[in-house]
C-alpha cells in the first residue's frame, strides 16, 4: 500500500459526511502544499515579486507613477495571464487523474461521499492554498512597488492592493474550475490546458475583434475596470482598461457562471463515469 494510501485509510472516521468531507478537502491540501508540483508552483510565485525587486534595485522608476504602472502590468500581464493559469493548471487538470494513476480513487470513493462530494473537496482543498498562495505573491509585489520615498501613494495603494486580490481570487477559482472541467473529460488534461491558454488566452486575448471575448482575461480586466477610477488610471493599466468595453456587472456574472458551470459539469461527468482501470489494478 502507497503512503497516500495508508494516509487515507488511517484517517480517524469522522462523524457525519460533513467530517468526511472536510477530511479530502485537509488531505488535499497536504498533496497541494507537499507535492512536487509545489516547486514548480513557487518558481512561478516568486517571479513576479522578484522582477519588482529587480526594477527597484536598478532604479528603472524613480517616481510613484512608474511604480504603479510597473505593478499593474506585472500584475496584468504577468500574473494574470502567466503565474496564475498555469499554477492552477498544474493541480486542477488533475485533480481525479493523480487518484486514477496511483489506485487512491478507490478509496476517496468509499469514504462516505458521492462523487460529485469528493471531487468538490479535492477542489477546495487544492484552490484555497492557492489563491492564499497568489494573494502572497501579489502581496509581496505590491509591498516591492510600494516601497521607499517614490512607492505608489496611500489613496493608490488600497485600490491597487483589495483590487488586484480581488482579481487574482477571481481568476483562480475560474481558471482552476475550468482546468478541473479538462481534467476529467480528455485523457491528457495538461495537453488540452496548455492548448487552452495558449489559444483563448494569448492569441484570443490580443486579437482586435470579438475573438477577444472569449478569453477568461478579457472579462476579468472588465471587472477591475468596474473597480477602478479611470480617471486616475495611467500607462499599461490605462491601456489594458481602454479595451475592456464590456460592462463590468456582466462581466463579473460571466466570470461567476464560468465556475459554476464549469465545477457543476465537472461533477455530472465525474458521476457518470467508470474508474475499472483504477479497480482493476487495485485487484
């Protein structure tokens, strides 16, 4: 029996299937946080907070609003477009096929829950330290810009901060639930993710025409803009903004709706489909 294995069947049973529930959700994230993902995972973290530490060191901006427009187009172009898809699209495109592979699938099964139950607290238990993860490094970004006599400003800085955690939560979960929507409808999820980002997210999302509207990104800057004074908006995250065009509540329940369906198809597939290879190999 695998270690992962014997963590599971050692788990003391917990009373009612809220206990049990809660008991997949810590189990994933002890594999989110002790995984070898995990290095992969802060590489891409730290990239970010280390470009501003960069740009600091060599003092490439020397006033408040170089620093702004350095921070949001980290956090627009690198973080939300880069760092945070495919950090979610290391763990949630396989979130039932790492069970699959190892057999463990078996026993997730048997602990009390439908399958709909187990694949929503693997869900949870791997996007929570995640987005606590991004909202770190956006954290430590925003702390890098901001700092010293020429860092964004007070009245500048809860927007920017509330803002982009706002936006980084937003685009976790709704990347994460249509990672996990690939995960378990083609036999190579991080084949078909990568295919994703690099199709709806790169090329769509830079498109002049309409085409841009089917990227995840495009309606999640229309969200910020909902959030953010134009007025006082300046350099890359004026320009970004000024092709946002799509009116932010709308938006915001599209975003919404992509999860929600997306984690809801996840479970009506989950439910309907066979795992005999995983039993087979645990006979």
């Amino acid at each position: 029996m695998s270690a992962a294995e014997q963590d599971i069947t050692a788990e003391p049973a917990s009373p009612g299937l809220w206990g049990a529930w809660w008991a997949v959700a810590a189990f994933s994230a002890r594999q989110t946080l002790w995984s070898r993902r995990a290095v992969w995972a802060l590489l891409l973290l730290v990239g970010p907070p280390a470009i501003g530490v960069v740009v600091r060191s060599v003092g490439a901006a020397s006033d408040p609003g170089d620093m702004a427009d350095f921070y949001w187009g980290v956090t627009l172009q690198m973080m939300l477009t880069t760092v945070v898809p495919l950090t979610m699209m290391f763990y949630c495109s396989t979130l039932i096929l790492d069970e699959v592979s190892v057999g463990t699938i078996v026993y997730l099964f048997t602990r009390r829950l439908s399958r709909p139950a187990v694949l929503m607290a693997k869900f949870a238990g791997t996007a929570v330290p995640l987005v606590a993860a991004i909202c770190l490094s956006e954290f430590v970004l925003f702390a890098v810009s901001a700092a010293g006599d020429s860092g964004i400003t007070a009245g500048e800085g809860a927007v920017a901060l509330f803002g982009a955690w706002a936006l980084m939560t937003l685009a976790a979960l709704s990347f994460g639930a249509i990672f996990a929507v690939l995960g378990v409808l083609v036999r190579r999820p991080l084949v078909a993710g990568v295919g994703y980002l690099v199709l709806c997210e790169w090329i769509f999302a830079s498109t002049p025409i309409g085409l841009r509207k089917l990227s995840l990104g495009y309606h999640l800057r229309c969200v910020l803009k909902g959030a953010v004074d134009e007025s006082q908006a300046a350099g890359v995250l004026k320009s970004l903004l000024r092709r946002a065009d799509t009116p932010p509540g709308k938006c915001l329940f599209t975003v919404v709706a992509v999860i929600v369906v997306c984690l809801i198809g996840s479970c009506l597939v989950v439910s309907c489909k066979e795992f005999t290879r995983a039993r087979e190999e645990q006979k």
